[in-house]
C-alpha cells in the first residue's frame, strides 16, 4: 500500500489487525495475579456450582410428601444440617431437619420450608404452609455444570471471572505472555518535568501519559526518554528498542516537518505501512514495522497521542496480546449544545457526559485545538463525529465513549 494513502480509522485498524502477530508461547499465572492477562485456552468448568444440593434459605428441609394434604402437618425434627457441616443420617418418612443457607440438603430430604412458615414446638416442627418438592432448594449444578465452558481463550480477565475461577477452585490458568513496550518521545524543545525550563522548551507529558495509559495493560514498558531530532539518534534509539521491545511507541516527529525524522528512519530500518489517518485528532500516524517489532509513531501533542492511543494503538495491542476483539464500549447521548465540524474526517471531540432526567446529554468542552490540554480537564468521554457530518445542533443524538475504565 501507499504510504501516502489517507485512511479512515476502521480501514486502517482492519488492516493493522490483520498484520498482528498472534503471540504463540503461553504461561500459567497464579488467579490471584492474573487481573487483565489475556488466556490462552478455554476453561471448563471441573466441578458443579453448587457441588452438592443445598438450602438457599434458612428453615426446614423435609421430604415434600409428609406434608402433602396440609398444611398443616407436623414432623419430628431430626438433626441440622449446617453450611459446612452437613448433616450425616438421611431424613426418613415423618422426619425433618433444621437447615441454614448454603448447607447440604440432608439424603431423603427433596425441599425447604423457609422457618417464618414454620413452628418449632420441642423436638417437632409444624408446617404452617404448603410445601411443594424443589422448594428452596438449589440442585447441584444448578449455578454451573461440570464440563460447561466457563471463560473462553482470548477473555481478558477482570475481577468477575478471577472470582468465579476461584469459586470453581482454579488456581492457575494459561495466560499468553506479558509483552515488552518501549516507549520514546522525540523533539529537540522537549525537557524532563522537574528541570529547568530553558527559553523555547516544553516539557514532555507524552512518556508520563502513555507510560499510565499501558499500565492497564498486560505490558513491561521501557522508558527510552527523551531523543533529539536527529536523524541518528533517533536510528539508534529505534535500532535498540527493536531488540528489546515487542512495540515501540514513538511520539512527535511523524508529520512532515523538515526536523520529522522518524518516518524516514522507520522506512530505512523496516517498513512503514501507513502514515496518515482520515482522523481528527491523529492525522500524522505512522505505523508498521523496525527490524522485528510493531511501530506506531503518534502525533506529538499530547491530546493526539492520548486519543490515538485509545483509538487505534490500544485495540492493536491487546490484538498482540492475544485478546479478542471487543467493539469499544461506546454509548449514545444528545448534544446539550452545538458543534463545529469540517465534513471530511472522523473527528473525536472531549465531551462531558452527564445523566439528565435519565437521559444521557454531553457537551463539548470548549476549544478543541489539539494543543488545548484544558480541553481534557473537564471531559469524561470522547464525542464521535463520523465524517460526513458538518455542523451539529443542539439535541442530535451522537456516539460517546466513556472514559470509564480506559484512562
Ligand atoms: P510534532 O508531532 O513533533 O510535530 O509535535 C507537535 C506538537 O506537539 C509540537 O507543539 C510539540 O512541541 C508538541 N509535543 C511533541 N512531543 C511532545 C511531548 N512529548 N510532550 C508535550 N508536547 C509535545
Ligand atoms: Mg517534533
């Protein structure tokens, strides 16, 4: 492909995705430490939830039977079945027995009478309702079956289902390996937050932020700091973090300035797949390969880093990872005020997204300039603008993605 063809963001994430290196080695990891790993086969359930029949409610178990014809009807209380300890002797004809949530039903016993329908008079217990057999009872196997699948290769692991290996006694499971990210920003005004500023010089908030954006992820980040623009440096820093990393992530330097050396390096040692997205922010993107890692090059500023990253560098790495492709996790909400748009590219505006009378409205937070730091103080979530829109008015319903969870 052209280097030089314009993209739009879902053509060029298929494409990505389809040069994605699917990872081969697998390794086992601890459930307790496996929050975000990505796993490499399929669990099934090896035992049935609940193991055994068991009271979902306090009161008496009893065979449904003896109590047919009531109510009420009257047993001999027998023994108790506590959660933990069941109960040994099965219920016979006549006999019940004292049951707690989550005790085994006793052997016999086939319902549960809850004990506010229940009087105890000395060792004998009157019904005072009718019972009908599977009463409060839940069958073994009833939550999960032994044998079902339980959470399939390719599921990134959250707390839920960390929970629920637990509940089935899994205490390992084959995850694909963590993956090594270098990351570098380029650009001769850059200093380190916490030296002095000299005249012309920013800081760098690039390396801080991606460096937070990817500890979500199932990745070691090597932090290659700050390199001139120059193009040898820039080679050497590239040719290095090849060696080390899976991806290395770049930012500044991919437009098409005199000083944007990193296209041309990219190109000299590997290939460069794409380098301009119909994407608004993100246009100058770079991305393809160095001697053996991925590469992607993100704009320089640092809104633009932030939305590529989310938008396009995120879905290719956890690809990398071994996770299966999930749509992000967008929503709907009407525009509380209008928004300027040039038709031609998707653009992602910050939005504040609030919940009025039940309904979800969001409003662009001012300037929108992809140097504007501000813009992202006050959002909690992107706004898609697709791009054959112009101008939108107040109350068009529009696509958000919350930030919840991704930054
Ligand atoms: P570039 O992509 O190199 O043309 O940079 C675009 C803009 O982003 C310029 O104003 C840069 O000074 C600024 N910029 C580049 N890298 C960083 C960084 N790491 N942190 C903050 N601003 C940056
Ligand atoms: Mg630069």
């Amino acid at each position: 492909m052209a280097v030089s063809q314009r993209l739009d963001l879902d053509q060029a994430l298929q494409r990505m995705l389809m040069d994605v290196v699917q990872p081969s080695a697998q390794e086992a990891v601890a459930t307790g430490d496996a929050l975000g790993r990505v796993l490499a086969k399929t669990i099934t359930a090896p035992i049935d939830l609940p193991p055994f029949d068991a009271s979902a409610m306090d009161g008496f178990a009893l065979r449904a039977d003896d109590v047919a014809g009531g109510p009420p009807r009257t047993l001999m209380l027998s023994g108790t079945s506590l959660a933990g300890h069941p109960m040994t002797a099965p219920i016979d004809a006549g006999q019940c027995a004292r049951i707690f949530t989550g005790a085994p039903m006793p052997a016999g016993a086939d319902a549960v009478a809850i004990q506010e329908d229940c009087t105890l008079e000395g060792d004998r217990v009157r019904f005072e309702q009718p019972v009908r057999s599977g009463d409060h009872v839940r069958p073994a196997g009833h939550d999960v079956r032994r044998g079902t699948p339980l959470l399939e290769r390719g599921r990134t692991l959250n707390a839920f289902d960390l929970g629920w290996l637990a509940a089935s006694g899994i205490h390992t499971v084959s995850a694909y390996p963590r993956l090594t990210v270098a990351i570098l920003s380029t650009g001769d005004e850059l200093r380190e937050p916490g030296m002095p500023l000299t005249p012309g010089a920013i800081f760098d908030a690039n390396r801080t932020l991606l460096r937070a954006l990817l500890s979500r992820l199932p990745v070691d980040v090597i932090d290659l700091g700050i390199v001139p623009d120059s193009q040898e440096r820039i080679a050497e820093t590239l040719l290095q973090a090849d060696q080390d990393a899976d991806l290395v992530i770049c930012s500044g330097g991919v437009s098409v300035g005199d000083a944007d050396w990193v296209k041309r390096v990219v190109e000299d040692v590997g290939s460069l797949q794409l380098w301009r997205l119909n994407l608004k922010p993100g246009k100058p993107l770079a991305y393809g390969r160095l001697r053996r890692a991925a590469f992607f090059g993100l704009p320089g500023n640092p809104v633009s880093a932030v939305v590529t990253l989310l938008l396009v560098v995120r879905p290719v790495l956890e690809a990398m990872l071994g996770a299966r492709p999930t749509a992000p996790p967008m929503t709907t909400a009407v525009l509380r005020t209008g928004l300027m748009h040039e038709p031609g590219r998707e653009e992602y505006q910050r939005g504040t997204l609030r919940l009025v009378d039940g309904v979800g409205e969001v409003t662009v937070t001012g300037d929108q300039s992809s140097n504007r730091l501000a813009s992202f103080a006050q959002a909690n979530c992107l706004i898609r603008i697709p791009k054959a829109y112009g101008d939108l008015e107040a109350g068009t319903r529009v696509m958000v993605l919350p930030f919840y969870g991704l930054l």
